[in-house]
C-alpha cells in the first residue's frame, strides 16, 4: 500500500488559489517559458540536481518507478522520460478508442451545437479552436473529453486506435496556465494558446477522431513524430503541415516537454467510457471512448 502524502506547508501555500493564479499567469509568460525550454536543458550536474529537487518539493504525483530510466541529464529529461515497457496495458478491444496519455480528465460531455466547455459556465467555440469549418462540422454534436496532464504526470501521448495521420495544423498563441484555477477565470482559454490539430484516420469509417494538444506556461513545446521540427514558440514554419504517418493502437505519437492538456473529440457511433467523468483518473490504453456496433 502506497501512503498518502499531504501537502507540506510550502506546497499549500503555493496551492492556494489566488497566489498560484497570480504566480502563473500574471508573469510574462513568453518570457518565463522560453527560459525554462533553455534552463531545462542544462546538463551541468549542480544545475540539474538542485532544479529536480526543487520541482519535487511540488510534485506530489510523481512515480519515476515506472520510469525506463532512473537516471536524466536534465530536468527536460525527467520531463518527457519513457515507460518501462509495459508500464501501461493497451486495452485490445477494436470497439474501444483508448486514453491518448495518463491524465485527470477535465470537462466531458456532448457537443452542444458548436461550443464544448472547458469547465463549468465557460463555454468555446469549436472554430476558436479547432481553426476550421469543415471540422467544426465533422465533430457537431459529438463528444468531447478534454485529459490534463500534471506537470509530474508522464508526458507522451499515444494513438487511441490504428490509423494515419497525414497532417497537422499548428496554432500559435499565448501560453497561459491550463490548469482549474486558470480554466474557471479565463475565457476560451485553449482557444488562446499554442495548439496543434491532429485528425486521426482512423479504421471506423463512421468514426472521426481529432486530438487537440494544448500547450501551456512553461511547456509551449510539443513533438509530433512524423514533422521535422519541433512546434514551440521559436517555430517559424508553415502552420498547415502535411505527413504520413501509419500507427497501430498505443503507437506514441509525440510529447510534451511537460504537463499540458489535450483535447480529444469524436464523432460518429461512439460514446464516452462509463469510466470518464470529471475529476476521474485516466492512464493512457484504458477506455476512453466505445465504438458502438450497430447491434451493441
């Protein structure tokens, strides 16, 4: 049996809502996160031990037993460690779309009309987010799970099915906090930040499947297998950028540098996992979503 950890007294006081409001998102953020992208890479050992001590005072998730390696030359390293293998179980049934990553899932539900909410009282428009029509179309009245990953949490994400992915649309924006305090206080706020749009073919004809990773104060860098570059705040490229890449189910399909949150929407005959709801503990492989035959 594993203990339960209360906060110590310096994590409730930076817990404290106000204060990690004002912490997070009254710095200037693009400042703040390009210098953690430089910091976290220091390899000089005083460097990188005293900052890893420091981020554990505040990581009260972290579990670097499941970890593939227990050492890191960086924090960034510790940041976007792999697992063991078979650290996590890919549920094998074709009829289930699995949890991309391992996360608290956030708001969840239908799509009404055109809006999702990113918590209670705060709705956005898909087409703030998703940055077109035509998928605005395709997930009308579908379902969304929106899945937040703790900045202790692992932090690659993985296919939910078989599939391709032959594009991705890069968003830029800001880089606000995603977590609840910031999500109850800031309107639209995925729709503000640095995003990519990945839509997953997926081997359900009836299905559309589209990932929305959200980036995030101090992590506005992702990595999607297949691009040639990484998507950050440096990133100079094309917005609309065409791949080919072929996965089967668990596949890791790219990373954070550290926690954030991705969006997932679906659309079709399917419908969420008795599992999700808010608030509930999700691990990457386990249901997500059910593929509903017509029969079932």
């Amino acid at each position: 049996m594993v203990a339960t950890v209360k906060p110590g007294r310096l994590q409730r006081f930076f817990l404290q809502e106000d204060l990690n409001f004002l912490l997070t998102n009254r710095l200037p953020r693009r400042y703040a996160t390009l210098f953690m992208g430089w910091f976290s890479q220091i390899e000089q050992p005083l460097v990188r031990d005293l900052s890893i001590a420091t981020w554990k005072l505040f990581a009260d998730d972290l579990q670097l037993d499941e970890a593939e390696s227990q050492t890191f030359r960086t924090l960034r390293e510790l940041f976007i460690r792999k697992l063991k293998r078979g650290a996590r179980t890919i549920d094998a049934d074709v009829s289930v779309l699995t949890s991309p990553c391992d996360a608290i899932v956030g708001a969840c539900g239908r799509v009404t009309g055109k809006q999702a909410l990113q918590a209670k009282g705060f709705a956005y428009p898909l087409l703030d987010l998703l940055g077109n029509h035509e998928r605005v179309a395709r997930h009308e009245d579908g379902w969304y799970v929106t899945l937040r990953l703790k900045s202790d949490f692992y932090h690659r994400f993985h296919a939910p099915c078989d599939g391709q992915l032959r594009h991705v649309t890069y968003i830029s924006g800001d880089t606000w906090n995603v977590n609840p305090i910031a999500l109850k206080r800031v309107e639209q706020l995925f729709c503000k930040n640095e995003r990519a749009v990945l839509d997953l073919e997926t081997p359900m004809r009836d299905v559309a499947l589209t990932l929305v990773p959200v980036a995030a104060i101090l992590v506005a860098s992702m990595r999607i297998h297949g691009l040639p570059e990484t998507l950050d705040l440096r990133y100079r490229g094309p917005n609309e950028i065409p791949c080919n890449v072929a996965f089967q189910k668990g596949d890791e399909l790219g990373y954070f540098q550290s926690g954030s949150t991705i969006v997932v929407f679906s659309s079709g005959n399917v419908s969420l996992a008795p599992n999700i709801h808010e608030g509930a503990r999700i691990r990457m492989g386990e249901p997500l979503l059910h593929h509903l035959t017509t029969n079932g």
